[in-house]
C-alpha cells in the first residue's frame, strides 16, 4: 500500500490550495482519500489565514468520481450499501463546500465524471481547461446522480438538459458546460493553472465576510419565494453593514484609493 498522500494541501497568500492526488487513477475516491480530504477541508475552516479556497485534480484528470474497485463499494455476493458511502463521504463534502465561509474556485484540469463532476458544480465558480469535460456517468452503470447532481444540474442548465445528461450520459466540454451556464469559463489548458490561480488570490483579498454572505444568498434564492428572500437579503445586509471591511470598502471610496480588505 502506497504511504503517498491522496490529498495535498498548500496555503499560500491568503489561498488554500486542495490539489486531489491519485493521478494513476484519475484521482477517483476511496474512503480513505475522503477521509484526508476531510482532514484538509478541517484545516482549511480552522486556518484563520486562509481566505479562498482553490480544488483542484492532478495530472490529466479532475476527478473520475468514486473508484469501484474499492471494498466499500465494490459489487460482490453481496449488495453493497452504497447509501452509506454517500451518507458518510459524499453527502457531507458537497454540504462543507457550500457552506464554507469563503469563495471556494474549482480548476477542472480533465474530465470530471461522476460524482467528480458535480463535486465541481457544487463549487462557488467553476474554471475548466478546453480539454476537460463533464460526464454524468452514473446511467451507465445504473446508479443515479448523486453528489448534489439531481439538484445542482436542473438548477444550472434547466430540467430538460438536466434529464437529458442524466439519462444519457452524454460528454460535455467545457466550452459547451460555460456556453450552457454549467461552469464560469473554460481557458486554454496551458492557462487554467494561473488563471485559477490568479482568480483564487483575488477573492483572498476582498471582503471575505460580505462574499461569505453573498454565497448564503444565492445558494438558498431558488427554494425561496420573494417575500422570503427579501426578509433575507435585509438581514444578510445588516450583517454586512456591520462589518469592518464595509467601513473600510465606504472610507476607501470617499478617499478614491484601492481598499484593504481584512476579511471580517
């Protein structure tokens, strides 16, 4: 068994950087990957330095989604249980993404299929290099989207394209998932690292706190009604209002210079 971590993380410059790491498999998840995945992610929430988060794959692929070769999931005399893998791994990460309090980037560098691709969707704003796609693999093997995919995909393209991928599993590319609305940008793939790079430090220095409550907004608004989202928006904004980094966005404004941003 291979002592080489699954899972790699760096922080630098206000970003954390989570870099999923079995390229021989195409970065596909194990338990035990999930599990120094959730040991990062735990960093990443306790580093008070750390105001982006950027995910990542390496090698030639992002995340080729779970890997059935694994025990807990392997098809044998019999059933697994394969609720309790998304009960314990899945279901839990898609949750920690969304609810992280800071902008969380995902660089697709290859295919994202399976879980690996709407483990992609449930970031914040998504980068793909040309190369990359996005395959709902799971009909092919008679399993159904999971990862947040039966949720996130109606929402992101609509219920016909949603079902249409679902069913078919059909390959789409990155300029075809950011033409759909799936993903912020596909960029040329010798591009995609500096790019999300790039776009990873600026969000590190803005107003974390105000980005943090911008995510809470959008990610609930489609389940709301107006009324609902309106008394919402009011006291997200009360929230805002009292934060350091607004008197400090108002007073760099009034001064006409660039702000500096703490991120509380």
């Amino acid at each position: 068994m291979s002592d080489e971590k699954t899972i790699l993380l760096d922080i630098a410059d206000g970003v954390a950087t989570i870099t999923l790491n079995r390229p021989d498999r195409l970065n596909s998840f194990t338990a035990a990957m999930h599990e120094e995945l959730r040991g990062a992610l735990a960093a990443v929430r306790e580093d008070k330095s750390v105001r982006c988060l950027l995910l990542t794959g390496a090698g030639r692929g992002f995340c080729a989604g779970q890997d059935l070769s694994d025990r807990a999931v392997a098809p044998g005399q019999e059933a697994p249980d394969l609720g309790a893998s998304i009960e314990t791994n899945y279901n839990p990460l898609v949750r920690s993404l969304r609810e992280l309090p800071m902008p969380v980037v995902c660089a697709v560098n290859g295919v994202a299929a399976g879980a690996g691709a709407n483990i992609a969707l449930a970031c914040d704003i998504v980068l793909a290099a040309r190369s990359a796609s996005f395959i709902q693999a799971f009909c092919k093997i008679g399993l159904i989207p999971d990862s947040g995919g039966t949720w996130t995909l109606p929402r992101l393209v609509g219920h016909a394209r949603a079902m249409g991928l679902a069913m078919l599993g059909d390959k789409v590319s990155a300029e075809q998932a950011e033409a759909w609305g799936m993903i912020w940008k596909a960029v040329d793939d010798d591009k995609l690292a500096e790019e999300a790079g790039a776009l990873a430090r600026q969000l590190a220095t803005q107003p974390t706190h105000g980005l943090a409550l911008i995510k809470r907004a959008l990610n609930v608004s489609l389940d709301n009604d107006l009324d609902t989202q309106l008394d919402l928006e009011r006291d997200l904004q009360r929230e805002a209002g009292r934060t350091q980094d607004y008197r400090e966005g108002v007073a760099a404004f009034v001064a006409k210079r660039a702000p500096k941003f703490e991120g509380r």
